[in-house]
C-alpha cells in the first residue's frame, strides 16, 4: 500500500513539473540600454552595486525627472517583449489604431484598467465591430437592391 502511494505521489510530482515546465516563462530583457544618461542599470534586471551607482550622476537629474525617463524605458521594453515574444511582424508598429491605444492609454490615467481578454476581444468587441460595420454598409446594400 506505501509503496502505491509513493508511486502516485511520484507521478503527480512530474506531472506538476511538466506543467510548471510547460508555463510561459519571463523574457528578461534589458530595460534601459541607451538611454540619455548612459544608464545600464536594470540591463538584464541586474542592479549595480552602491559604489556604481553613486557614480552615474545623471540618473536622478532634473531632464530625467522631466521626462520620466525611466517610465518610457520602461514601457519600450514591454511593448518590444511583446512583439519578440509573439513574432510580431514591426509594421505593426505602424498601425495607427496601435500608436492611439497607447497615446490614450499613456495619457489618461484609468485607475484599474486592465486590456481586453482573449475572450473579451474575440467575442464582444468583435461582435461591436460586426454590428458597426453592417449599419456602416447597409446604405451600400440598398444601393444594389435599388439597381437590380
């Protein structure tokens, strides 16, 4: 009996590792290569020591501040994961429904807001979307019923 236990005890163990294994992992990628002020500091989420980072004078500096350096190194990196880890094609990029989501998202500060789901997006927005573009069509298709 033990050792039925043991041996079920077993299985679940690599069951659950397969599954842990099988998860997404995070892509570690540098945060803030570049940057105006020559700051490596998060490159491959490593932190430099004290001594280092007293160093980098311009870390905290008033054009930093200004701008939220920091916050738009930030942001850059997880919009580029999400392109290196998806095969998003760079044009992409160039979609202007794609550069308004984040000026909007950027520029309005909606407390909570999480993006769509997978569910969400292929199912009630694009259901909004149908309905939309039917009513947007529908003075074309009485045209042809009128021409016929």
């Amino acid at each position: 009996m033990v050792a039925i236990l043991s041996e079920i005890q077993k299985v679940v163990e690599e069951a659950e590792l397969r599954v842990k294994q099988s998860l997404p992992r995070q892509v570690l990628l540098p945060t803030t290569i570049g940057s105006s002020s020559g700051s490596v500091s998060n490159y491959f989420q490593l932190d430099l020591p004290s001594s280092e980072a007293k160093k980098r004078k311009g870390n905290n500096g008033p054009i930093e501040k200004a701008f939220n350096i920091g916050a738009r190194e930030q942001l850059d990196g997880e919009i580029a994961r999400i392109f290196y880890t998806y095969g998003l094609s760079f044009h992409f990029a160039r979609n202007p429904h794609y550069v308004r989501a984040f000026k909007t998202a950027c520029s309005n500060s909606i407390t909570g807001y999480l993006p769509p789901s997978y569910n969400v997006l292929r199912i009630t927005l694009l259901q909004k979307v149908k309905s939309t573009v039917e009513q947007l069509l529908e003075p074309i298709k009485l045209s042809w019923k009128k021409k016929v």
